[in-house]
C-alpha cells in the first residue's frame, strides 16, 4: 500500500494510492465500511475489511491518547500523518504485512 498524506479539502485528509480526481467514479452504494475516529473525525475504507477494522481501530487509538495528552481532538490530518509514518513502519519490516485497504478521514 503507498501512503501520502494528500488534503483533498480542508478538512479532510486522504491516506492510500487513491487519486483525489477519482472520488467521482466511486459508487455511494458499494461504500460500507465507515468508522467514527473521533465525535468529529470520521473514516471511509475499502479494501479487506480486517485490515480496515485494525486501521480504523488504530486511527480512534492515536486520536484518544492525543485527546487525552493534550486535551483537545485530534486533527484531521494529524491523525492521516501518523497513521501513514506508522504504516510506513510496517513496510520496512520483514515479517509484516502491509494494510490491503485504503481510506479517507474527513
């Protein structure tokens, strides 16, 4: 999986291979894995929906600790850096698989 860290909009950030142009051909009824990071953060997934549930889960853990540290939520795209410099970790281990899903945090 190759991780960017692309704003599409303000408040919104894309993590994964996907073009930010190709969100037009995107069907709304074949997206069914949408996950609540934060009461003002949430995330769309496709791919495997086991590595979306562990990135997802991920994504509310960093969110929560940084709430917690800091007192206020976690941004946008905070949250989309530190996942991709986590998955980026991921590839340059051996024995670790990287995610078969992308997402968008908005």
């Amino acid at each position: 999986m190759f991780l960017s860290h692309t704003h599409t909009l303000p408040t919104s950030a894309q993590f994964g291979g996907a073009d930010p142009a190709q969100d037009k051909l995107i069907d709304p009824s074949s997206v069914s894995h949408l996950f609540q990071i934060s009461p003002s953060v949430g995330c769309v997934m496709t791919g495997s929906i086991a590595d979306a549930r562990a990135f997802a889960r991920r994504a509310q853990i960093e969110a929560a600790e940084f709430k917690y540290k800091f007192g206020y939520e976690m941004p946008c795209d905070a949250i989309t850096k530190r996942l991709a410099n986590l998955s980026q970790v991921y590839t340059q281990r051996v024995r670790v698989c990287a995610s078969a899903c992308t997402g968008k945090l908005t």
